[in-house]
C-alpha cells in the first residue's frame, strides 16, 4: 500500500517536471524568436521611420529634390545633388586608390610573406580598419590636409596645369581641405576591408590549381593572373562592395575634411559635402520643419544606396561562406 | 626562347614589387596615424584631465565628464544590446536552425552590420528623441545598442554552429530539454567566443560619433542624468577639434590618443581570447 502511494506521488511529480520543462522550453524559444525577429523589426523601423520624416521634403520638393543644387534654409529651396555628388565622387575616389592597393595587400599576405611576418602584417592591416573615424578626421584635420596644402596640392596643379580636362580636374587654389583630401582618407579607411576579404577568399584557392600552373612552368605573377586572381573574382568583388558601402556612409573622417561647400565643382580639389556630411553637420541646428524633414531625406537616399550595395556585396560574397564582420 | 622567359620573369617580378609596395604604403598610414597621434595626445596628457570637468574656453580643464559620460552610455548600450543579440544568435543557430526566416534575419542583420552609423542616429532621433522631446543619454544608449546587435547575433550565431551536434544529441540522450541543452552545453562551449563577440562589439561603439550627435547631443557639465543630454569622449571631441581655441584643440588630440588606446586594446584582448578558444 505504501509503496504503491510513493509510485503515484512519483509519477505526479515526474509529471509536473516534465511539464515545466515543457513550459520552459516553449517560453524560451519564443523569447529567442522575438529577438531574432526584433533585428528584422530594426530594419524595417529604419526604413519606415526615415521614409515619415523624410516625407514632408518629398511631398514639397517632389523628384525635384534629386535633382536640384541648391540649398538654401532661408528661402526653404532644398535640393540632394550636391551631397549625393559629393559622396559619389569621393567614394569613387577612395576605391580607385583601395582597390589596387587592398588587392596588391592580399596578394602579398597569401603568395610573398615569410610565414613568420604573416599573421603581424595582417594584423597591422586590419588595425586600421579597428581606428575609430573621428581619428581620422582629427589627423586629417591637423595633419594630412595642411600637408596636401603645402606640397601635393601645388605640384598637382602645376602638373596638369598645361593639360585639357585635366587643368580643369585640378584647379586650384590648393585649400588643403575639399573632396580630394576626403576621397584620400576614405581610401586609407577602406584599403583593409578590401584587403582583408581578398586575402581570406585567395587562401581559398585549392592548392592543387596552383601547383598544376607552377608545373607548367608558369611565374609566380601568371600563377596570381591567371589562377588565384580567377578564382576569388566574386569574393574580391564583394569585398571591394562592402569597402564601398563603408565609404558611402562614412561621417566623421569627411564631415572634418571636406569643407561642407552646398555646391558642385568641377576642380576636385574644391570644397564640396556629402551626404553623411550635411547631416552631422547641420541636423542639430537645423531650424524648421522642411530643412529638418529634407536632411532626414537625404539620410533616407543614403540609407537606399548603401542597403542596395551592401545586399550586393553579401550575394556575391555567400559564395565563399567567409566569416566577415 | 631564354629572352622569352626572362621578360616573363621580370614581368612577375615587377608586379610582385608592386605588391610588396602596397603592403608598404599600407603599413605606412597605420604608423604616420599612430605616431602623430601618440605625439599630439601625450603632450596634454596629465592628471588633471581624469580629475576635471570640461573647459571653457581658453581656461584649464579635463575630460572628466566625458569620460565618465561615455561609460555610463557604453555601458547600457551593451546591457540592452547584448541579452537582445546573444537570444536572437540563439534562435538561429539553436531553435531555427532550418527556418526560412533565419536566412532571411541572416541577411538582414549582415546588411545592419555594415550599414552607416549616422542612419543608425537618424533613427533614434526619430523614435525617441522626438516623442520624449528632448535629447537624453538614454537614446544616445539605446542608438549604440542598435550597432552592438548585429554584431553579437553574428558572432554568437557563428559560434553555437560550431559546438559539435554529438554534444548536444549526449545532453538530449540524457532526457535534457532543449533550453537545458542549449543553457548548459551550448553556452558554455561556445562561451569564448561569445564573450570575443561582445568585446568586438564594445570596441565599435566606443568610438563612434555620428549616431550620438543627435541622440545624447552633448553636456558641458557633469551629468549622470540619464533623460538629460550627456557629453560623450568623441563627439566633445568633434567639438572641440572643430574650435579655434588651443587648449580645446590639445584636449581633443588627447581624447583622442584615450579612444585609440581603449578600442586597440579591446579588439587586441577580443583577439586573443578568439585564438585561444580556437586552440582548444
């Protein structure tokens, strides 16, 4: 009798445990669930937010506010061309300059290094990518633009000075600060994204490619040409991408170099903004419901073209399954 | 047919030098930002600027409110970010490991990862700083959660996936429930590499500007006052290096040498820490 009493309390028991594990279980998997949701709710909170705030300037302003170049708080004429051209033009800037230099970075990591400076180098490399941007514009500030000013700058012009379409490139007066001084800083700022992707998508290449190549007496440049270089072509392409996303959006480093000029130059070496740029700079004392609606516009254009590059960049990168930040 | 060959080589070789340039002239940034950094930031560096509040202008002072106003944001950033972000890697790696949406949250947070600090900022300002109406520390806070996030479920998420499967079928073998084997065994074999995750993720943030110019906005004054707005170490940075005044400029500089020093060291440990827990 008693111990059939024990059996039962047993039994109840183990039943009110294997309920709560079951209790437990199903809260937790929904508590994980609606965080993982939650990162698609930022998103999306992102795009509907800035779309409401930007709407007023879109609803003045119309297709207009792609279009038009001037801007002007007192008269309340708001236009995106010139910040969006300054992003294009220095973001196009940095990537000519990154791009040969990142690849020729990865090259020299995975085929030339002595293995014992390998890891040191790479690590150094991708240190600069780990240097906030607001110390890159300090430097920039105080250190890289005055020294553009004084010696690159004159020699640029002079240099180019007798030559069609390129005097025009290069006018001066050397400021010192302008779109050339920002498209070289974000060229510094991106040259280890695009080379720290490259060289993890290049240690990808089987070796057995590359020593067939080698047997067929090919040099060392043939090997990287025509097997290493092939191989990763879409990988570089989504490093190079993602390094393009980092200089589109890029705020600091430009907003202390640029100049925040509301016009479009010919000379690239003249004052000009960006996008990210007119935003740090003029948000907080923006005055008026327009001027405050029509930078949360330009943030929404920007917000379209990085999510656009940015979704390109993981497509072409998926193929290679690599662990990025 | 022996010139052949010896133009084949050199044009190896000349490429190759070219190369060898790149990584030079990479290097050479690092070393010229650094050391004029370390040349500017020392000579301001005293006691006095852990000791006192912001300056005036033209008037001797510290960072002390900055200082402290960037560890207290810092800090609840990663409180609110970090649970949000290592439950969402959770999901993903445990729970839906196989779900349409997980792919899709996959994309999406490596898509917020990279996407621009400043529309991080724009965000915020929109959800909070309008409704409450004023700027305050805590939606300076709650913007810097926003980029810790994806940096945590990305990390957690790698992580969980490589605890080995037969780990988890022992626990469950045992009669374990799913949250026991994901608590107890999961966690703890992948607990370095997740607390790497969250170091990566401190490092960021201690850094960035854009996301709190209008958020936390800035404080000339001590302010520990969560709804008022907060001075932070980059953005009186950005003030201060963007003014005509010296003294200003010289705090700036140090600041900034402070900055540096923290977030290298941070991912320098987060490193370390991910290469030991790779060893085991």
């Amino acid at each position: 009798m008693a111990e059939l009493t024990m059996g039962a309390v047993q039994f109840a028991e183990r039943a009110t445990t294997l309920k709560r594990f079951i209790a437990t279980d199903s809260f937790f998997r929904h508590l994980t669930r609606a965080a993982a949701i939650s990162v698609l709710a930022i998103l999306f909170g992102v795009f509907v937010s800035l779309a409401l705030g930007a709407w007023p300037a879109f609803r003045t302003f119309g297709l207009d506010f792609l279009t038009a170049q001037s801007w002007n708080p007192v008269t309340e004429k708001f236009g995106a061309l010139a910040p969006v051209y300054g992003t294009l033009v220095t973001s196009l800037i940095a990537m000519l300059i990154a791009v040969p230099v990142g690849i020729g970075i990865a090259i020299f990591l995975t085929e030339l290094c002595p293995r014992l400076l390998r890891q040191s180098i790479g690590i150094a490399i991708e240190l600069l990518a780990g240097i906030p941007s607001i110390i890159y514009g300090i430097w920039g500030l105080f250190v890289f633009a005055p020294f553009l000013q004084q010696h690159v700058q004159p020699a640029l012009i002079d240099l180019f000075g007798g030559v069609p379409l390129l005097n025009q490139l290069f006018a001066g007066p050397p400021y010192g600060i302008g779109i050339f001084t920002a498209g070289l800083i974000l060229a510094i700022m991106v040259i280890p994204f695009v080379s720290s992707i490259s060289r993890d998508v290049f240690e990808t290449t089987p070796a057995v490619l590359k020593e067939s190549a080698y047997a067929l007496a090919a040099t060392k440049w043939e090997v990287i040409w025509s097997v290493v270089l092939p191989h990763g072509r879409a990988g570089v392409l989504g490093g190079v991408m993602l390094g393009l996303g980092r200089a589109l959006g890029e705020t600091m480093a430009v907003t202390f170099v640029i100049g925040n000029a509301h016009r479009i130059s010919v000379s690239i070496l003249a004052p000009g903004t960006t996008i990210s740029a007119t935003i740090a700079n003029e948000f907080t004392e923006a005055v008026g419901d327009l001027y405050t609606a029509s930078l949360i516009a330009l943030g929404f254009i920007l917000f379209v073209i990085t999510f656009i590059v940015l979704a390109l960049a993981r497509y072409m990168l998926s193929r290679f399954e690599l662990r990025t930040r | 047919m022996m010139s052949r060959y010896s133009r084949r080589l050199l044009r190896s070789r000349v490429w190759l030098t070219f190369s060898v340039g790149a990584a030079a002239f990479g290097l050479l940034w690092l070393v010229l930002i650094l050391s004029t950094l370390v040349w500017n930031g020392l000579a301001g560096l005293s006691f006095s600027v852990f000791t006192e509040m912001t300056p005036p202008p033209g008037g001797a002072g510290g960072l002390l409110n900055p200082i402290i106003g960037s560890l207290i944001i810092t800090a609840l950033a990663v409180a609110i970010g970090t649970p949000v972000g290592i439950l969402a890697g959770t999901y993903m790696a445990e729970y839906g490991r196989f779900d349409r949406i997980t792919y899709a949250i996959r994309f999406i947070n490596d898509i917020l990862l990279s996407a621009p600090s400043i529309i991080v900022g724009l965000f915020v300002y929109e959800i909070l700083v309008v409704p409450m109406g004023h700027f305050s520390g805590f939606a300076g806070a709650v913007a810097l959660a926003v980029i810790v996030i994806p940096v945590v479920v990305r990390t957690t998420e790698d992580m969980l996936l490589l605890v080995p499967n037969q780990m988890r079928e022992a626990a469950s073998a045992l009669g374990a429930p799913q949250w026991f084997v994901i608590s107890r065994v999961a966690y703890r074999a992948a607990q370095a590499g997740i607390i790497t995750g969250v170091l990566l993720a401190v490092a960021r943030i201690s850094g960035e500007t854009a996301p709190l110019l209008f958020t936390a906005l800035n404080n000339q004054f001590w302010s520990i006052n969560l709804n008022t707005p907060m001075p932070s170490l980059p953005v009186v940075i950005f003030q201060f290096a963007l003014s005509p005044y010296e003294d200003w400029q010289r705090l700036a500089w140090t600041g900034a040498l402070l900055i540096t020093a923290a977030v290298l060291s941070l991912s320098v440990l987060a490193r370390t820490l991910a290469s030991k827990g790779g060893e085991r």
